[in-house]
C-alpha cells in the first residue's frame, strides 16, 4: 500500500518536472486602420450651421463695400465741387482784393466823416457856451425876420418856427436880451447871436 503511494508520488513529481513552462509568442503590434464610420448627423448639421454664418458674414461684408464705394462717390462729387469754386475764387481774386481796398478806403471815410461832425459839434457847443449870456429880467428886445427870398422860409429861433412869406416881415416882441440861436433850414446853419436891451435885431433873408 505504501509503495503504491510513493509510486503515485513519484510519477506527481515526475510529470511536474516534465511539464514544460508555457512559452509566450511574441505580440505584433498593428496600427489601427483609419476610421471611415461616416459622419453622424450632428457633425452636419454643425457644418450646415457654419456655412451659413460664413455666408452671412460674407454678405455683410459686400453690403459694407457698397456702402463705402457710395460714400467715396459722394465724397469725389464734394470735393469735384469744392474744386471747382476754389477756381472760380481764384479766377476772381483780383477784383475781389480790389473790392476790398475800396471798402475799406470807404470805411476810413466814413470814418473821418463822422469825426470829423463830432469835432465840429463840440466846437460849436463850446462856441455856445463862450457867448452865452444870461437872460436879464425885465430888460427886452425883438427880432425881426425879414424875407427877401422869392418863396416863403421857415426861420427857428430858440428852437421855435416862425414861416415867414415872401417879401413879408415879422416881428417877435419882447425878447429877452442875451444870447439866443436862429437857424434858416437849407439856407443857414444854427447860428448864435446876442441881443441887448431896447434893440431891434434883423435875420434877413435874401436871393443871393
């Protein structure tokens, strides 16, 4: 019995020495083939999706160009017009440096003109006052207008209009003596003068 039993260990032994190792083969790596699944509908409708913004975008842009080639049309035509009166300026630039000479000899004229009154009204002002005599109380004169002209005239004295007719006489009684002023409108300018008591002082007027 127990040689039986050493026997069957021996051959368990003995078909383990003998049982030979399993050999591993040597792996070959291949590269994967591309993948040729075709594209899924999502994928499309992505590409549907930028195609048409591109077209958009596309769109936009010429409407942009045409925009511009417009407002360089209009900017050519303003600057065509600007030109063209610049030319015209030019061809006009003598007669209107020359108008502007006269307006501005003009301007000093009418200058000199109008200092020219001012000195003459201050002159005439002080002259006034110079001869000026205060009227005395009680003490009187008169004027007499006479008129030689051929036509009535209207003679102020102190401001007042007396019209005198041709030929005619007038007499304005009791003035006060002193300094009073008389003007003959169109013949004779305002003119001061002085009347003393008891006198008869004569504005003539005549045909020269």
């Amino acid at each position: 019995m127990t040689r039986n039993w050493k026997w069957m260990g021996l051959q368990m032994v003995l078909g383990g020495l003998l049982a030979a190792a399993p050999v591993r083969a040597e792996e070959k790596v291949t590269p994967a083939a591309p993948d040729k699944t075709p594209a899924t509908l999502k994928d499309v409708v992505d590409l549907n999706k930028k195609i048409e913004d591109l077209s958009k975008l596309v769109a936009d842009l010429q409407k942009d160009i045409t925009t511009l080639r417009s407002e360089k049309l209009d900017a050519d035509l303003k600057l065509n017009k600007i030109q063209e009166t610049l030319k015209a300026v030019e061809g006009k630039g003598g007669l209107l440096e020359k108008l502007s000479d006269q307006l501005a000899q003009l301007q000093k004229s009418t200058d000199q003109i109008a200092q020219l009154k001012k000195d003459t009204d201050d002159l005439l002002l002080w002259r006034n006052r110079q001869f000026y005599q205060a009227p005395q109380t009680g003490r009187t004169g008169r004027i007499r207008l006479k008129n030689d002209y051929l036509q009535p005239v209207k003679i102020l004295v102190n401001d007042k209009s007396y019209e005198v007719e041709a030929g005619k006489d007038m007499y304005i009684e009791s003035m006060p003596v002193g300094s009073f002023t008389y003007e003959i409108p169109n013949i004779q300018q305002a003119k001061t003068s002085t009347l003393r008591a008891g006198e008869t002082f004569t504005i003539q007027v005549y045909t020269r």
